[in-house]
C-alpha cells in the first residue's frame, strides 16, 4: 500500500513510490488494535502534508460545537494553558482561542501550521511526546485541558504519550481525544480508516487499559457521528476529583458483548472486508460494461486504501475530483487517477459519482444536488456497495 496521502506530481509518475505492508493486528492482552508495520512517522507529517481540516463545514461546526462545550464544561482555571495536539490549519484552535487567551497548537506539519499562524494562532511545529511535554510545562503554566481530534490515533508511542500527559496536566487537568470508533469501524466495514496515519483502532476497552497503566483513566465518553462514527474520550489523572460517568460503564458493556475483545470478531471481520470488496468490484465493473462514466469523488486517505485495496484505477474512473487545491493537479497514490477541481466535475457531470469519503456523504450530496437532478448518481461502499 502507498502512502494515503503521498499525492503525486506528474514527474513523480515515473519514480518508484515508497509501499509498505498494510496489515492490522489485535493485541490478546490489553486489546488494542493497531498496525502491524508502521510508516515514520516523519514520512507522514511534514512541510507538505496533504489535508487541510478547513475543508468541511460540517466539521467546522462539530469543532464550534466541541470549543463550547469545553468552555462550558472543562475549564475551570483560566490562568492554565490549553494544548491542542494535532491543530492542523487551526480549525479548532481558532475557536478554543476565543474562550482561552492561554492556548498553544501543536502541529508538525509545517505547511499546515503555517495556516494556522496566519490566523494569528500560537503554534509549535513539533511532534507531541515526552521531550515537548517538558518544555511546556516548564514555559507555560500547566494545562487544564489537553485536546486533540483525530489525532491520538497517528501517535506511535501511546506509552509516551500518556507520560506526556501526566507531564503537562494539572491535577485537576483534563484530556479530551476524539478518534474514529473500532466498533463504527468494524460495524459498518469501513476498512478504509486503516491506513499508515492511522496506526490504532481504539475501542475504550483498548484506552481504559492504556490509561490505566499510566496513572489516568477516562471519566465520560460521548458517541460522535463525525468521520462516519467517532467517539469523544474525556480522561483525566487517576487521582482528580472527577467520578467515572456511567458513558464509560455501559460502553465497556456494549464492546464485550459485541465482542471486542476477542479475535473471532476480527476474523470475522477481515472475511466480511473481502466481500465488500468483491461486491464493490462487481458494482463498478457492471456500470462500466454497461458503458457510464464513473469518477471519484473526495481524494481522501481513505480512498486511496479503497482504490488500492479493490485494484480501482484510472481505467475505471475517469479522474477524481476534490476541493483542496493543492490536491489538484496531482494524482491518486498507487493507482495514479488525475485529480481536478469541483469545477471540472461541474462542467461535464459524468454519470456515476463514487464518493471516496463517505463519512461526508451528506455534505456532498447537498452541495451536489444539481449532479442529482441531472440524473447523476453518487456510489458507496459503505456498509455495502449501492447506488444512492
Ligand atoms: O484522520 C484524518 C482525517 C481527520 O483527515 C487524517 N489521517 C487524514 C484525513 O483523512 P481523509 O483524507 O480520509 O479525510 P476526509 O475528511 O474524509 O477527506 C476529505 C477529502 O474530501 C479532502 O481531500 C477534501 C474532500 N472533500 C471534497 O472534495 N468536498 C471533502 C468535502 C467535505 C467536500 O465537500
Ligand atoms: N485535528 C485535525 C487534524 C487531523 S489530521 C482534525 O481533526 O481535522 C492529524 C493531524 O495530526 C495532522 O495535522 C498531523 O500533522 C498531526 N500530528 C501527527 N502526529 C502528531 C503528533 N505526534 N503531535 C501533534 N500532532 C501530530
């Protein structure tokens, strides 16, 4: 598999692309699922990082929403810092910001950092660990509140991340991580969260077992719907005054008898993986015997796992289109389909739209609802392959 978000120029065509094995794995003892082999995490955020968070008006108001609920509920020290790991162009930063004058970002990927200091936001373009952990808490006050989205699961070292925790928190301190839900993943077959960024699948079975061994544990979760099922993690240090929530009881309950934790459901799984994939394949397969004309739709991360994973290339689907314009231009990881604008799909509706990001589904089709009207339709493989 390439890297999902290792977009290629036209020159780069040529060269040979950097794969690696793709394989996820589920931990007997403490029950995390993760990756087996991982990418450095230097090849994967740097000064050229290819997903600007900004994209989305729907996330734009989950992150509004997010920022004030944490205004209202979390804070309770205005003198302490506030750390958002993982600010990207600062789309939650910016609105945390306006409740809290003492709020650092910490971002690695330069190029989108850059966006999120344009705005007139503080931030560190570094990797979160142990050593950063240090000299923020020595340069800034403690923190009330650590926060990051969708970004716990691109930390290696989960270990050093719960030592860098308990570094920068205050003891009343809290941390809140929202991340794509293992049971979401494996419920509805999006196989598609699996990819080198994302090297764990968090149940809070898996969490509350890493915690736990670090001096913290999670005191309320919250079911998200954002990027097609999330959950909200609140934790803090084993020793704050805050009770365990019942959230956290009843879901620990609902994953064992799902069956989380153990590894026939991941068995399971993986068969039922299969079979979307056949099934997509057949879909897509038929609509271009039949002669249509299919594209994509969203250059995701996502996408490029489905398009690698089914053998989806550019002699099915004519072109993807995407409204990053740094995407533009440039071209799918490993199945090498042009990438254009909104505006090029505009111009000539093709008749099949096959929706890379389904977790925006609903953004897309209201923003497309002319392509519908004109009798295209849109494609999706999740939780099985249909037209919509
Ligand atoms: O976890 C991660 C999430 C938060 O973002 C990262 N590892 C990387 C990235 O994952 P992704 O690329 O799968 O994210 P999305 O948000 O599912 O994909 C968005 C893509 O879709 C962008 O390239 C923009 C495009 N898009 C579009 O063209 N029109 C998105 C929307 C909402 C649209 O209306
Ligand atoms: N929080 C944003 C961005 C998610 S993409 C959102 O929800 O839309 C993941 C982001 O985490 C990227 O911008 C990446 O550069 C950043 N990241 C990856 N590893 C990190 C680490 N160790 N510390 C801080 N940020 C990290």
């Amino acid at each position: 598999m390439p890297i999902a978000n290792a977009f290629l120029s036209a020159e780069q065509l040529s060269e040979p692309e950097y794969t690696f094995n793709l394989k996820a794995g589920f931990c007997e003892s403490c029950f995390m699922a993760q990756l087996i082999d991982t990418v450095d995490p230097n090849m994967l955020f740097h000064d050229n990082y290819a997903y600007f968070s900004s994209i989305s008006h729907v996330m734009d108001q989950h992150f509004a929403d997010l920022a004030n609920t944490i205004s209202n509920k979390i804070f309770y020290d205005e003198t302490l810092s506030v750390i958002e790991i993982g600010s990207n162009d600062g789309i939650l930063l910016e609105k945390i910001s306006g409740y809290s004058s003492n709020t650092i970002g910490i971002e690695p990927s330069t190029n989108v950092a850059a966006v999120a200091r344009s705005k007139g936001l503080d931030v560190i373009s570094e990797f979160f660990n142990e050593d950063l952990a240090g000299k923020l808490f020595a340069e800034y006050s403690p923190a009330q509140l650590v926060v990051g989205a969708n970004v716990l699961c691109h930390i290696p070292d989960l270990n050093e991340l719960a030592r860098a925790l308990n570094i920068v928190l205050e003891d009343q301190g809290v941390f809140i991580f929202e991340d794509p839900y293992l049971l979401d993943i494996m419920s509805k077959l999006a196989y598609d969260q699996i990819y080198d960024e994302h090297f764990y699948y968090f149940s809070i079975t898996s969490l509350s077992n890493l915690f736990e061994r670090h001096g913290l544990r999670l005191f309320r979760i919250e079911q998200i719907p954002v990027h097609g099922g999330s959950m909200r993690i609140y934790g803090c240090k084993s020793e704050s005054s805050r009770s365990v929530e019942a959230s956290v009881v009843n879901q620990l309950q609902t994953e064992s008898d799902y069956g989380l934790s153990n590894l026939e459901s991941y068995v399971a799984f993986a068969d039922s993986v299969k079979k979307s994939r056949s099934s997509l394949v057949d879909l897509l397969g038929n609509l271009q015997n039949e002669g249509k004309r299919i594209v994509g739709y969203a250059a995701s991360s996502k996408g490029t796992v489905i398009l690698n994973y089914c053998g989806v290339g550019a002699d099915m689907l004519e072109y993807v289109c995407d409204n990053t314009p740094s995407k533009q231009g440039l071209f799918t990881p490993g199945t090498h389909i042009p990438i254009v604008s909104i505006d090029a799909f505009a111009a000539d509706y093709p008749d099949y739209a096959f929706v890379l990001a389904w977790n925006h589904m609903k953004e897309i089709s209201e923003k497309e609802k002319e392509f519908h009207s004109k009798g295209g339709r849109f494609i999706t493989h999740i939780p099985e392959a249909c037209i919509i």
